[in-house]
C-alpha cells in the first residue's frame, strides 16, 4: 500500500473522533478525541510529507492534552510561540503559512473556558485546514474537515440553537 494511500486510512479514522468529539457536551471529551484525531491526522502529514503540518498537528494533539486540565493563558502563549518556532524552522511557503494560521486559531479555541466559544473558534480553525487540506490535494482529508464542520455545526445548534453570543459575554 502506498504512502498516500495509508494517509487516506488514517484520515479514514480520524474522521471518526472528530465525528464524535462535538456531540459532547463537556470540554474534556471534546478536547480527547481531538487529541486522538490529531496524532492520526498528524501521521497523515507526515506520510504526504507535510513538514509543517505534520509538527504543527503532532504538537496539537499534546496542547488538547494539556487543555483538559488547564485553561491557562501562559500555556497558550507557549503553545503560540511553538507553533511560530515550528513554522519558521520548517516554512516552505504559503502551505506553511496556511497551516500555521489553522493552528493558531485551533490553539486560541482550546484554550476558551467554555464549550461555545470553543466551537466557534474551531469553526473558524477548521474552515483554514480545509483549505489547507484542499491545496495539498488530499480528498480523504477534505471530506474530514467537511464533516467536522458539520459535526461541530449540529453539536452547536443541539446546544445552544442559532445564538452566536456565549452566555458568558450576554453578562
């Protein structure tokens, strides 16, 4: 089997977590499965030798770890900070860029003290991996942030309806 093709399956079952992740509730699981989906996404760069990407996923899936025990500021700003470090060191133009861009939102995401911001900032993160996943001509990997848009969007309605507003800020 060929590398593109491993990377598909890979995607293949990372579409699974992130299927499942927002049809909870509770930042915990949410943030688990998508530290499971992010190591198998991560491998996926890899086999397509997508430097940047691979690292910037790879290092994802530690800081959704890290976020389901803590909400602090300075680790989002260590994790900023690796991910500028990442890019710099594996840059190799505007899909370095690109995919650094997808991780800096998702970081500001997971680090949000409650679930709707959570998915609204995701939202936003997702929509830049998909095109990143679309320049780099990986179809398996298109169709996963498609539905993880999708998963997130009836997630967010089965919760909170059309309101775009967190309840925190309404206050």
């Amino acid at each position: 089997m060929s590398a593109f093709a491993i990377s598909q399956v890979l995607i293949a079952i990372a579409i699974i977590f992130d299927l499942i992740s927002f049809q909870f509730k509770q930042r915990k699981k949410i943030l688990t499965c998508l530290c499971i989906s992010g190591i198998l996404i991560s491998s996926h760069f890899f086999l397509l030798e997508q430097w940047t990407a691979a690292i910037l996923m790879l290092l994802a899936s530690i800081r959704y770890l890290v976020t389901v025990f803590s909400h602090s500021k300075s680790w989002m700003m260590f994790f900023l900070a690796a991910s500028s470090l990442v890019t710099l060191v594996t840059f190799s133009g505007i899909l370095s860029l690109i995919s650094f861009a997808g991780s800096a939102t998702q970081t500001c995401a997971a680090f949000c003290p409650n679930d709707q911001r959570l998915r609204q900032m995701m939202l936003i993160g997702t929509s830049i991996w998909l095109l990143n996943n679309t320049l780099i001509g990986s179809p398996t990997a298109v169709l996963m942030e498609v539905l993880f848009i999708g998963s997130n969007l009836l997630g967010y309605y089965r919760y909170y309806g059309f309101t775009l507003s967190s309840k925190y800020e309404q206050a």
